[in-house]
C-alpha cells in the first residue's frame, strides 16, 4: 500500500491557506487545513510568519510532497509582487525539507476538482468537501490549498511526475528544491 501525504499551500501576504490530504492507492483523504492569518504592519514580519507556520506544519505533519499554487498576473504590481514572496517565504521552507516544489495555475487548479477553470470559490469550497467527504465547506484559502492538494493528487502518475499541457509541459522548472538554490549559488 503506497501512501503520499501532500502539503498544498495558497499564498497570500494577509491569509496563506493551507490543506494536508493522504493519498493511498489512489484515493485522496482529508487530513488538515486552516489559515495562517498574518499580523497587519510590515511586509517582512508576515513573511517570517508564513516561513515559520509552513515550517511547523512540514514538521508536524511530514508530507512526502509539496505543491503551491503559481504567480498570476494581478492588476496591481504591487499586490503580484508580494503574493511573489510570499509564494517564497513558502518555497524556502519546503525546499530546506527537501522537498521538491510543485507548482499549479490558478486556472489549472480549478479545471482539475471543479472541471471549469473559471470556476468561483464558493464552487471549489462545495467540490472540496463533496471529494473529500468533509461535514461542511471549509473556509475559501483552506478549500483552495485541498484544491491544490487534490490537483496535484490528481496530476501525479505511477511512473513519477506529469505536468500536463501547456506553455511549461515537460520543463523542470515546475519543481524546486534546495539543489536548485545551491546550484544559482
């Protein structure tokens, strides 16, 4: 019996939404979720917070993989530029884990639990707890990091790693870890 335990994480520099599923033989588990919620005031403390809460969730929970929803493109540079480091504070710590990161469009993320890229949170949140047999929805971030959780579930392959179509399919550059940060060293 294979078992996968993923750590999925949906950044953001006020509320990161974190979702921890179990993947054996192919079926996914719900295991945790929740909000890191961030302190208001200076961008640097809130992403130490992000560092140190995904550190402690890698620690109690020790997923053997991670997965993390990409950088869009938002209408205001500044907000893309901090959702950017946070995805890093995020990044940093699986990475020193060892873990390779796995990375998801928003977009792909949606088509993979919902079947509608264009898909609204209110209908991830219900497709979340209807996959995962949750009691009720759980809150819009936690829903959207399972979603991660569930499309990453849903992309893996017995022979290893596919990730799909698109503009980056087959480039090494959807994973990170720690060798990578070494080698641009």
């Amino acid at each position: 019996m294979k078992s996968t335990r993923i750590l999925a994480i949906d950044p953001g520099s006020r509320i990161t939404g974190f979702g921890i599923i179990d993947v054996i033989n192919g079926k996914s588990s719900y295991v945790a979720s929740g909000c890191i919620r961030l302190p208001g005031g200076e961008l640097s403390v809130r992403l130490k917070n992000i560092f140190n809460s995904v550190c402690s969730l890698l620690e109690e929970h020790k997923p053997n993989e991670f997965a993390i929803e990409e950088v869009f493109l938002a209408k205001n540079a500044n907000s893309a530029l901090k959702l950017g480091q946070a995805r890093g504070a995020a990044i940093v710590a699986a990475s020193l884990q060892e873990l390779f990161v796995h990375e998801y469009a928003a977009r792909r993320v949606k088509q993979s639990v919902v079947g509608n890229g264009n898909a609204d949170k209110s209908q991830v949140q219900a497709m979340v707890q209807l996959l995962l047999s949750l009691p009720s929805p759980p809150q819009a971030d936690a829903a959207d990091a399972l979603a991660i959780a569930l499309c990453h579930a849903n992309t893996r392959t017995s022979g290893g790693m596919e990730f799909g179509v698109g503009k980056r399919a087959g480039r090494t550059s959807k994973r990170w870890s720690e060798l990578d940060i070494r080698k641009s060293v």
